[in-house]
C-alpha cells in the first residue's frame, strides 16, 4: 500500500467531512438470493461460505473505491483486495485469515482450504492487512439473525460483512446481509453498486 494525497483522488471531499467524524460507518442491509450458491455448493462439494467470499471478492474488485482505505488518518491506495474469514481454531477459540482474491475460482478455493486450516492449527493470525485491502466478513452460519451492525473501534476502517443462516422459500434461498463501511473510503451508491454486483456474482457462477 502507499499513501496518497486524498485532494487528487474523487474522496477528497468525503475524507475532508468524514476522515475525523465521531462515527463515519454506515450500514447497509440486503437480502440475497443465494439460491444458486446453495445448488453449486452441494453439487460441486465446495464449502459455502468459500463460495461467498469468492463473490464479495470478484464485487469488490469491479469498484474502485476499495483499492482506497483511511488508515491511521491518512488516505492509502491498494493494488489488490482480500477477503478475511474468522476460523475456528484448534484451541477452541476463533482465529482472523485473510485470502488473496484470485478472480480464477478453482485458485482461490485452494487458497482458502489452504490456509484456513494453518490458521486453524497454528492458532495464528494470517494477515495481508500490509498488501491489500481487506474485506472482513463474518458468518453466524448457525444461527437466524435479521441483521448486525459492527462495531467501530476507530483503529480498523476496513469495509466488513456478517451474515447468519440462510433461509429456504419455496422457490429460493436467500440470506440477509449487512455492509458497513467508512464514508470516507466510499458512498452509499459506491456501497448499493457492490452489493448489487455481489448478486450477480451469485447468479452467474457455475
């Protein structure tokens, strides 16, 4: 990551009126259909949630405003994004793995196999927090949520997901999300725009 200068960049205004707010998240809410996800899940034996973070990562790539993030009050600029997950690690307790997004699925599912399992076992953290801008997600994949708002500690500014379990219809599967992101680093058409991109990510991958 290198550090620029937000007045060349199109944050500048936002990170003159947001950079030193109180609160500067915002959180949105969607629904999903992950009905496909669901289907290539069982049918290709690939783990779900690998599955979602892949589509947050191919979003998130497509919009440009998460290759910038405000790290310690300053306006940083990334080549590559990353998706984290928190794993369950062999003390019982939950460990931070963040993955390099490889647009090529087959890759980035190596990758996650790969990795979540050293960090299960090691018990230590994976980060790349250093080379790229990270996506943090959480899944309560147990339980039914409606919704969550993360919490802002004023020392991570990263954009960050949580969802619960997914819910089956009749006719589909869906699943409730929530995005919260620093307003400096986007707007919330920049956010809608992701989130829209996110599904059609779902609908398309086979």
């Amino acid at each position: 990551m290198k550090e620029v200068n937000p007045q060349t960049t199109t944050r500048a205004y936002a990170f003159e009126m947001w950079m030193n707010a109180p609160m500067p998240m915002v959180t949105f809410f969607k629904t999903l259909d992950v009905s496909n996800l669901v289907k290539i899940s069982r049918k290709k034996r690939l783990k779900f949630n690998m599955l979602m973070c892949y589509c947050i990562g191919m979003a998130a790539s497509k919009v440009k405003e998460f290759y910038m993030l405000p790290v310690s009050g300053k306006l940083m600029q990334f080549d590559t994004v990353a998706v984290n997950t928190i794993v369950a690690n062999s003390f019982g307790e939950v460990s931070s793995c963040d993955l390099p997004f490889n647009d090529d699925l087959q890759q980035f599912n190596d990758d996650y196999l790969r990795l979540t399992q050293q960090v299960a076992q090691s018990c230590i953290d994976h980060d790349l927090s250093r080379q790229s801008m990270v996506i943090g997600t959480s899944a309560l994949a147990q339980y039914e949520i409606d919704g969550a708002v993360g919490m802002y500690s004023g020392i991570f500014n990263n954009p960050f997901m949580i969802w619960g379990k997914y819910k089956r219809r009749w006719l589909k599967t869906t699943l409730t999300v929530s995005f919260q992101f620093h307003h400096t680093q986007m707007d919330g058409a920049h956010a809608s725009k992701f989130l829209e991109y996110i599904q059609k990510e779902i609908d398309k991958i086979e």
